[in-house]
C-alpha cells in the first residue's frame, strides 16, 4: 500500500477529489455515446480554461511534451525561422523540439528566473513564420507576458507552453493572441499525468504542415477524432482508442474547476502563492524568481548556503510525506521547488509546507 503524499513539487499535484472519484466509473468505450458526450464536454471545458473559442480544442493523449511537438510538427515547414524565447528548461526544449522539425532556430536567451524581454524577442527576426515562449517557466518559477507578445507578433504564429499556467493564472489565449497552445494535466488542472489540452485556431491551422512527420499527432486527423474538425457532436472517425478513463478524470477536475469558478480558481493560487513566498522569507530563506514575475502556483527558493539541498528533500519525504521539487538545469542543488498547484493551491497546505520545512531546517 503506497503512503498518500503531499505533492507539493512542480507536479503532479494532488488531483481533485472529483478527478480522482472518474478513475473509478465503469470504464467506456472509446465510441460509446456517453463517452462521445464526455469528450464534447470535456472540450467545451477546455475552450473555457484556454480562453478560446477555437473549434480545434482537445486533450492530446499524451503529455504536455507531446503536446509541445504537436504543436512545431504541424505548423514549422522546412527552413522556417522559428524565434524562442529561452528563460529556462522548457523554453530550451522548445529550440531542440523545433529544430527537429527542421526549423531556423532563433533562440532568444535570458537569464533563468527572470521573465522574456518581449522587445528583444520581437526584434529578433524581422519576419519569423513563428515566435514561441513559455508563459509559465516551471524550471524557474517565472511568469511571462505572453498578451505583450500576441500584441507586437506581427504575421508571426504565436506558439504559447501552458503548462504550468492552465487553471492556475490568468490565461486569454484569443485576446492574448495566442495561435497556437498547449498543456498538461497534471499542474493547476488538477488531473493526474497523461493528456496534452491542446488549442490551435484557424489562422494557424490554414498555415499548417499538410503531412507532418508525425502520424500520431496530426492534427489534421485529430480532427475527426474529437467530430468533423473539432466541432461539436460532428462526426467521429476512429484515429486512436481516446484514452476514455482520463478523458473522464479531465472531465471531472475541468467540472469542479469550472464549479468553484476560474477567476475564483486564479485567486485562490495567488493567494496562497503569496502566504508561502511571504512565510518562506520570513523564515529568512531568499526566492529565486525575480520580484514581479513570480508565479504563486511554484515558488522557487534559494537552498541557504551549507545546507544539502537532497537531505532536506528525502527529509521532508519520509518525515512528512511531502514531496518538493529540485531546481532545474543548473540550478539543482541550489534551487528547491515548492508547487500549490490545484487543490493544492490552500491555507492549510502552506501551513504545512512551512511547517514541515521549518521542521527539517531547524
Ligand atoms: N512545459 C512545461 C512548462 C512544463 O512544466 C512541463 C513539465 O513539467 C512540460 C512542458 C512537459 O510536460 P510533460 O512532462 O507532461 O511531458
């Protein structure tokens, strides 16, 4: 019997009881009328949490990173130049991701743990096919302005990585400007790992790579799979068995999100995101992100001098049962991550956090 634990690290979280209670309905068929209605649903939960009216909205059956190469393999063409902006691990993948697909990478590099420079990644190229940025740096704990990127992109396609953002902070892919966006599951959605939410709208969609390299991600196969060109109740053509039992966990932790209310949801995480940061240097311990671009769903924190990073990990693990992330990249030993991210994202689990941290620190 595994020992329940505090997932309080850059994910997964702890699933909403609601996520969690799908996992043990009667499992469906992947063309079941009832699951063929849970699918719309879930979809049209999507669009709401993106932001978006976009008909081509759907959970990938995959995680985020699945999610990320849908998002190059089907828009970049051979040779395209592709400007990323790098401000930590996730943005770095973007660039190897992209140029797999056989783009022109231009990597804009910033210094991990503080926010993109929109005006350098908008003066990087002076025509881009596509300009791509992370919105919520998971590695360093850092918030992007992604609505400033949409405003100067020009012809440009606006790729966006929400992972880490989705159900958590405020996030308009369509007032935003976003034409291309993707997710995962297991942050602020508050569902375990396994699905890709995925957004694409018809500009990008029309500029899109006819056959990509990919079978499994095509987009324009996918399209059948969710009703004719992602339109709800179209027609179902069978692409790949749809992951039904995490289909249906997405659909309950979408259902309980949407309950509470987004913008309630939002400020529930930056309420606690601000408690932990405020305890955390009140205890004299340093942040790591830089001041004004913190995201308050993973608060990174500078491991004090002398103190062995891992120890305290394993500490706070065995005694405590909570799990906290290691920093990222160069940064692991001197970087912890500390996630409240979806039903994680309460007074009583910063409490605990602190709590338990002080605990192993003393
Ligand atoms: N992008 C960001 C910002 C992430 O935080 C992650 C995972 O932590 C990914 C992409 C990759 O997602 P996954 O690990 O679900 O494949």
């Amino acid at each position: 019997m595994i020992r329940e634990r505090h997932l309080f690290g850059p994910g997964p979280s702890n699933p909403y009881p609601e996520a969690t209670r799908a996992l043990a309905e009667p499992l469906l068929g992947h063309l079941d009328p009832e699951f063929l209605r849970i699918m719309d649903e879930t979809c049209d939960m999507l669009r709401t949490v993106w932001g978006t009216d976009n008909a081509r909205t759907l959970p990938l059956s995959a995680t985020g990173s699945a999610g990320m190469e849908a998002a190059f393999v089907n828009t970049v063409h051979p040779g395209d130049v592709v400007v990323v902006a790098v401000n930590g691990l996730f943005g770095q993948r973007m660039t190897d991701v992209a140029a797999r697909c056989g783009a022109e990478v231009v990597a804009v590099e910033h210094d991990w743990g503080h926010p993109v420079d929109v005006d350098r990644v908008l003066s990087a190229h002076p025509s881009p096919a596509i300009i791509a940025a992370v919105h919520a740096e998971t590695s360093t704990g850092v918030r992007s302005d992604i609505a400033a990127l949409g405003a100067g992109k020009g012809d440009a396609l606006l790729l966006t990585d929400a992972v880490t953002s989705i159900g958590g902070i405020e996030l308009r892919a369509d007032a935003w400007g976003v034409d291309i966006g993707y997710a995962g599951t297991q942050k602020c959605l508050g569902v375990a790992p396994g699905l890709a939410p995925f957004t694409i709208n018809d500009r990008a969609f029309e500029r899109r790579v006819e056959k990509p390299r990919s079978w499994y991600l095509d987009l324009g196969m996918l399209g059948g799979y969710v009703g004719e060109a992602g339109v709800k109740g179209g027609q179902r053509t069978y692409h790949h068995t749809a992951p039904t039992a995490m289909v249906a966990s997405l659909h309950g932790g979408l259902t309980r999100i949407l309950d509470e209310g987004l913008e309630a949801v939002w400020a529930r995480h930056q309420e606690a995101g601000d408690t932990l940061q405020a305890g955390l240097q009140e205890m004299g311990l340093e942040l790591f992100a830089a001041e004004g671009s913190r995201l308050p769903e993973l608060t990174t924190v500078k491991v004090p001098e002398g103190v062995d990073s891992a120890a305290v990990r394993t500490q706070l693990l065995d005694r405590h049962g909570i799990e906290i992330g290691a920093g990222a990249g160069a940064y692991a030993a001197s970087v912890w991550r500390i996630g409240l991210m979806g039903r994680n994202a309460r007074p009583d689990a910063v409490l605990l956090v602190l709590a338990a941290l002080q605990d192993v620190l003393d």
